[in-house]
C-alpha cells in the first residue's frame, strides 16, 4: 500500500515516546509493548531494503538513549535471542 512504510516509522517513534515516559515491565501492558517492540525492530533495515523500514531504524537509533533504563533493559533481554543485526546494534548501546 502507498504510504504503508510511514506508518512503521510513526509506530517506532510512539513505542520511542511511551517508553520514555511509563516504567513498562510489570504492567498489565508489558506484554503487548514487547511484543509491538519485536513486530517494529523485526520490520527495521539500516540500509534502504526493499521489504523493511529504514526509517523506523533511524528512530530506534538516534531515539534508543530516550527510552527509560529499565525499558531498554527490558526491551534488550526480550531481543537478543532475535538473530537480526539491525536490532543488535541499537539495544547494545547505552544500558
């Protein structure tokens, strides 16, 4: 669909935003924020790829320190066992 990438760029940068704002592990929505994390970061490519959301990379990249410890804590835990490069290099940073 036209467009369809930019709504992968605005879920990235929303999941950015709530996670910098609420303490997420222990809630009722935990589960459902990791699992909206996953479905964004396993839909990301640092280079322009047909099939994945460069954009949505760049915000996971310059935005990642802005999330709270405890959220890229979390969020890391929950991503490393991915194999995908691009996730790797964003939640090994700045825990």
């Amino acid at each position: 669909k036209p467009g369809a990438w930019e709504q992968y760029e605005h879920l990235a940068k929303w999941l950015i935003y709530f996670g910098s704002l609420f303490e997420v592990k222990g809630t009722n929505f935990e589960k459902k924020y990791i699992h909206a994390v996953e479905h964004s970061m396993t839909y990301m490519n640092k280079p322009y790829e047909t099939g994945y959301s460069w954009r949505a990379y760049l915000a996971w990249k310059t935005k990642w320190p802005s999330l709270t410890a405890s959220n890229r804590s979390l969020i890391k835990n929950e991503m490393e066992d991915i194999p995908l490069q691009q996730i790797h290099d964003i939640v090994s940073k700045f825990i």
